[in-house]
C-alpha cells in the first residue's frame, strides 16, 4: 500500500468550478471517506485521482511517484463504481480473474489469487455462476474482490452501496471496513451518505461546492464541527440553529425573554451576533424559561420520540425520551444544554473549542 497525496487541485467544466483548490494527504493504510451532497465535487475528485478526468492544476502523487500525467492504468489504483460494472457473460470467477489476465499472470497465480479473494468475501461457493443470478449485495462483493486480486496501492470507491438496499448496506459497509483492515490498505471512498461516513471513515473529509470544509476524525466532525455547514450537514436529525446575541456575562440571548447559559468566549464581544447550534439530543423539555416551541408533529420510536416543532418560523426538532407523545398545537419549553452547544459567527465559522 501507499499514500496519497493531492495537492492544489483544481477542475472546472464550462467555466465552472467543480473543484478549487483541494489538498489531501492519505496516509499508507488509512480509510479517508470523502463525504458531501450531491454535486459537490466528490466524484470529480475521485475520478481524477484515478486518471479518468485531467485536473486543470495541481498534482497527484500514489506512494513517492506523481502520477498527475499518467494514465489510470500506470497509477497502480482499483476502483469500484456505483453500478458493479461486471461482465455478465463472465462467470464470478473470470469477472475476478480479468485483471490478471490483462497483465498476462500465470494461471497458477490467478486460479489462487481468485480463491484467496473469494475466500475473503464469501463467494467461494458462488464462483462458476454469472452476475445475473446475484442478488445486489454479492455483486458487489464480486465488484470488490475484482479490486482486490489487483493488490494496488489505493483503492478507490465512487458510492458502491448506493444501490443496495438499507439493511443490506449496513452489513456491506461492516464488511468493507473489515476487509480493508485485514489486507491492511491505503482507501478513498466517496459516499453523500453520513452514517456511512461516521461508521467507516478513520478520518473524513466533508467536501462542499469544491472546497474541503473541515477533515478529521468522526468524533471531530460531529462534536466540534468547525462551520455552519458541517454542523447542519452532520447529525441525524440536524442540527437546530437560532439567531443570539452575547451579552458579555457568559449569556446568549434568544429574546428578551429567553436566555441561555454559555461558556466565556474570549473572542467575542457584548453584543455580537451569534448563530447558536444544539443537537435534538442535546436539549430538554422544562417548565418555564426555555424555547417555546409549537408541536407541529412527532416520530415515535419506540423508547423516545422525535418533536418537530417551530419557534418564531424556525423549525426545532428534539428528542424526547419519554412515551408520553405531545399533541399538534401543543406548545413546549425546550432548553438547550449549555455544555452542548455549538456557536458560530455571522460567516458561519466555529467561535470557540
């Protein structure tokens, strides 16, 4: 394995900026999820560090080599896409084995490196059928131990489960993680989906209009996200977001009437305007002297339930951890937790750690 190294990349399509100025650094053996909306640029990314799009400016380097000219098939990169991308007149076994073929590997060689790969994803017993008798979910694994018997030095994966159904994601996505750990590999994976991202990636890196927005581990991005993007973009359900004002005594206030305890902030003066964040879990229904908030509907979970309410046209969402459900029109205090909010200035950057 290798790492990869992407630096001050750049691409536009007719005028327009897909990618601006994008630096990665993936260390040999990490598992870096590029995560973002649809249309953000992700995709690009990855295809242009396997060679399939030409960067307008910036390099790529795979191990100590640049490779920013290079063909994909001298980047030592496997990349699995969205759709499979079998062959389906091909059994398992050859959709495996085409890679080596096309290097001219001896027959000795393949026969084991397809059983070893096969062996790895639990497809031994599946290697003589053709992809249209796989269900989603072993196509994909076919897709992946494709990539595998290649030994590159950096997988690359573009959405792979994306079409899978949910559950089946869940258990592919547990897999894929294991299988990059056990052969120890150097991955990029693209995904809009969060939970995959939070779930897979040792680091993540959110990436929105072209431009990283913040890059680090997943208790990083979630707990301290570093702008009003991230912070709304991660968590399920999002962030809540409210306009204040710091009063300078360690207050923020929300209205004359309500107002919220908060950490000393040093670079904030009396009277700044703040955006104030807090989870739907982070929150707590009380008596008086909270947020009112108009019950416009509720998610029953089972042990908790979700409100979905609206305070002065802002949409607020908290989680109840009690079964007794609130009705429409109902009106209820949420009080935000002081040691769990998150602050932000009027460009949406972080205010303090």
């Amino acid at each position: 394995m290798a790492k990869l190294v992407v630096d001050s990349l750049s691409k536009a399509f007719d005028g327009q900026t897909v990618i601006s100025e994008c630096d990665i650094h993936v260390s040999d053996g990490e598992f870096l999820v590029l995560l973002g909306p649809s249309g953000c640029g992700k995709s690009t990314l990855l295809r242009i560090i396997a060679g399939l799009e030409c960067a307008d400016s910036g390099t790529v380097s795979i191990g100590d080599r640049d490779v920013t000219d290079h063909p994909p098939k001298d980047r030592d990169v496997a990349m699995v896409f969205q759709n499979y991308a079998l062959y389906p007149h091909m059994t398992v076994y050859d959709n495996i084995a085409f890679p080596l073929r096309m290097k001219h590997k001896d027959r000795d060689d393949i026969d084991q490196s397809v059983r070893n790969a096969a062996e790895l994803l639990g497809l031994t017993e599946l290697l003589s059928r053709k992809p249209r008798t796989l269900s989603g979910g072993q196509r994909q694994r076919v897709a992946v131990g494709r990539a595998i018997v290649r030994n590159p030095k950096l997988f690359l994966f573009d959405e792979p489960l994306s079409n899978l159904d949910a559950e089946l994601r869940v258990s592919m996505r547990s897999e894929i993680k294991r299988l990059m750990r056990t052969l120890n590999a150097t991955a990029l994976y693209v995904t809009h989906d969060q939970e995959e991202a939070l779930t897979m990636g040792d680091r993540i890196a959110i990436l929105y209009q072209g431009v990283f927005q913040q890059v680090g581990t997943p208790r990083e991005v979630f707990e301290k996200p570093s702008c009003l993007f991230v912070a709304q973009f991660i968590g399920t359900p999002r962030m809540n977001i409210l306009n204040a004002k710091y009063d300078g005594n360690s207050n923020l206030k929300i209205s004359d009437d309500i107002v919220i305890a908060s950490p000393k902030l040093s670079d904030v003066n009396d009277g700044d305007e703040l955006m104030l964040g807090f989870r739907p879990d982070d929150c707590r229904i009380v008596d008086s002297g909270g947020i009112p908030v108009d019950v416009v509907s509720t998610e029953y979970l089972g042990e908790s339930s979700y409100l979905y309410g609206r305070y002065d046209e802002t949409e607020i969402i908290a989680r109840l951890r009690t079964r007794t459900i609130p009705d429409f029109g109902d009106v209820l205090h949420i009080l935000p937790d002081s040691e769990s909010i998150h602050l932000f200035d009027s460009l949406g950057n972080r205010v303090f750690c």
